[in-house]
C-alpha cells in the first residue's frame, strides 16, 4: 500500500490554489498531519482503515472536514483521493473522478458521512477491478 506524505498532499495543494485559485497557506498543521496520517492507523495491532476504500475514504473526509489549509480544502481533498487511488494502481477515469467529486461535495454538505463515503468507494472500486 502506498501512501501520501504531507508534502504530496502540500504539493496538491499548491497545484489546486495555483490552478484554481485561493489563498495559499496552512491554516492547521495538526489537522493536516491527522488528515494524512489517518489512513495508516492501528489500533491494538490491527489497521481502523483495513481496505484501499476505507483510506481513501478517511483521507478525503478528514481533508475536507478538519479544514487544514486557508482556502482550497476541497479541491486538495479531490486530488488527495485520486492521488491516492492512482497511487494504488487503481485507474481513474474522468467518470470515476467526476463521481469522485460529486461524493466529496455530499460530504461537504454534510448529506454523506464517513461510512456511505466507504461503501460508495468499495462498489466503485469492486467495479473498475472488474472491467
């Protein structure tokens, strides 16, 4: 399993603010260390995010729910996923990330938690190891 540094998810957020625009900057470097690191969890030996799902699940939320930069927490979280996915020889397509996307946004407006986050993921990926 590979998994993003901070300085990867520094690199996408420096990507994002320069493409889209924002204000560049961190506005907590402990939320975003939890953030990055929340995938690698273990507790009493075990993994808390034990599939690819589950991971990218946790780093999207955390990124968009802990609010870790200034401005552009969204879009760093979008790329973050698909970094992450990509990263994992998962092959992202334009529908998958513009699903992706349309995901997270629920999660920012609070209409998706964490768990239906997970599960969404798990049925896409199931889907795209398939074809």
């Amino acid at each position: 399993m590979r998994y993003l540094t901070r300085d990867d998810v520094l690199d996408l957020h420096t990507f994002a603010i320069e493409r889209y625009g924002g204000r560049l900057g961190i506005k907590s470097q402990d939320k975003l260390l939890s953030a990055v690191n929340a995938p690698q969890q273990i507790l009493f030996g075990e993994e808390v995010y034990a599939d690819l799902a589950s991971k990218a699940a946790v780093l999207g939320f955390q990124l968009l729910k802990n609010r870790p930069f200034i401005e552009g927490n969204e879009v760093t979280s979008l790329l973050a996923v698909l970094r992450f996915l990509d990263s994992n020889e998962v092959t992202v397509t334009e529908t998958l990330a513009e699903s992706i996307a349309n995901q997270l946004q629920a999660v920012q407006r609070s209409e998706c938690s964490r768990d239906t986050l997970t599960e969404w993921l798990r049925d896409r990926l199931e889907v795209e190891v398939e074809e």
